[in-house]
C-alpha cells in the first residue's frame, strides 16, 4: 500500500514593519509578518505554509550560515507578498516625487529568495507587488506611479475602498491563464496598486491586462511556473462572488509544487 503524499511546504516571503508606534511594545524593533488571509488562502490548499525570515548579512545571523538557496532546497515553492513599492534603482531609475514607501533591504532579499527558486526548479507565485518583483529579476521595469507616469487616466487604488475596488480583466485568448479560467474572457479583479509593468521582462508573457492596457498577470515562457498576478487572490472570498476565483491559481501552483516534489523525489530514490 502506497504511502500517504507527504504535505507540501510552502514559504511565503515576509512583510517588513519598521518605526512602529510605541503603543504596539516593539521599540525601535522591526516586525516580518504574513497577512492572514494570505496565509490562510495557501492553506486552504491543504499545503503547510512557513514564512521566510530576511536573511540578512549584517544580522544576528549570517549570510555564510544560512542563504536563500538553502530555503529554496527546503521548501516547495515561493510566494511573494505585496507590500511596499520596489525602489526604483532596482530597474536602473532614480525615485521621484511619485513613489510612495520602499523598503530595499526587502528588495535585494525577495530578489535573491526568487533567482534562487527559480535555479532550483521551484514554483513561484508573486501576488501584486511580487508580480512587479517578478519583473525587475527578468529586466524590465515599472511606472513609479500609473496615472503619474502617463501609463493610464484610471485609479488603480483608491485607500478608502481598498480591496473593495475593482475593475475588469481581459485574458489573453487561448492563453495560460486563459486555460484555468475557460468560462471567463473577460473577468474582474481587485486593484490595489498604484505602481505596474512599464517594459516587460526578457522571456515573460503577458496573460491578462485591464482594459486601460495594464498588464495584471504575467508568467516566465520557458515552461518552469514563474507566474504573477496584479491583484491579490487571497481576497476574493464570499465578499465578492462576482470576482475571478482564487482557487484555479492556487491549484496550478500547488500542482506544479508537487510535480516537481516526486521528480526530486524519484531522482533521488
């Protein structure tokens, strides 16, 4: 009889806090930390879920004991959270009066923690701006801000409203994602971002834009599951029945985890 399928391992790369009010008892500390419907979402999968700690060289712990590559051998796949903007010397520019907060010690750490899956052979998931992140590893490069930059006249994210904004979402005919969602040419999505794909990364497709041109999801060419989506999944819940399903992504995510967990797993045995 045939051994139970072990649990998936899944990382998920953190949010940083830094400066936190004092009422909150962490002076002058930084806090990493993962949303919980993001958690909760990779979860529902049936997948167990770890967050990534920075690995930092100038930490308590370094970066010749521990590296991203040896997260990247542990775990299954890798999904990066939104968050704050990527600063822009990331992509060869110089911030301007657009940008809202950047954090590039996340930057240069998540920019790592991707090359690093993708070397391994790893699925990577970027959620909103780890889709932009997925970008800048291939080459390209975003608007500081999209209505700032001329890229469109249409709100991307509107505070007050928050993940209750949304917009239409046109898939690219006979496409990848197209595939996951074959009842749906056209869908809708949350947007909760102000920043987006200037020039596309060097081997990666566009899978979906808004219908203002605006890329919202992209995947690498090459066949390895290097995806990435403008909007956060992990929100779609009962709130909203009208946006596109979360749940097909995730499970081309989680499949693409477990193939490459029995390769490795019958190469070595």
């Amino acid at each position: 009889m045939n051994a139970p399928a072990r649990k998936l391992l899944i990382g998920l790369s953190p949010r940083l806090m830094r400066n936190l009010p004092p009422e909150y008892g962490f002076r002058n500390k930084t806090l990493q930390y993962l949303e919980q419907s993001m958690a909760h979402w990779v979860m529902s999968s049936g997948a167990l879920v770890t967050m990534i700690p920075t690995v930092d060289a100038l930490g308590e712990v370094q970066a010749s004991d521990l590296s991203v590559c040896d997260y990247a051998s542990a775990l299954d796949g890798l999904i990066l959270q939104g968050g704050a903007d990527i600063d822009p010397q990331a992509y060869g520019e110089q911030p301007s009066e657009l940008l809202m907060t950047t954090d590039p010690d996340r930057d240069r750490f998540e920019l790592s923690l991707l090359r690093a899956f993708v070397e391994a052979g790893k699925p990577v998931l970027g959620i909103c701006r780890g889709m932009q992140l997925i970008n800048v590893a291939h080459g390209g490069s975003l608007y500081q801000d999209l209505v700032g930059g001329g890229a469109t006249g249409d709100l991307h994210y509107i505070p007050a409203r928050y993940d209750e904004h949304a917009h239409a979402l046109d898939l690219r005919p006979d496409g990848w994602l197209q595939a996951l969602y074959p009842q749906h040419g056209q869908a809708r999505v949350n947007s909760i971002h102000h920043q987006g794909i200037k020039a596309l990364g060097a081997g990666l497709e566009v899978e979906a834009w808004s219908q203002d041109g605006i890329p919202e999801c992209i995947r690498a060419a090459d066949g390895g599951f290097v995806v990435g989506v403008q909007w956060h999944p992990e929100f779609h819940d009962r709130r909203f029945p009208d946006l596109l399903p979360g749940r097909p992504l995730l499970m081309a995510f989680i499949e693409a985890a477990r193939a490459v967990e029995r390769a490795n797993a019958a190469a070595s045995g």
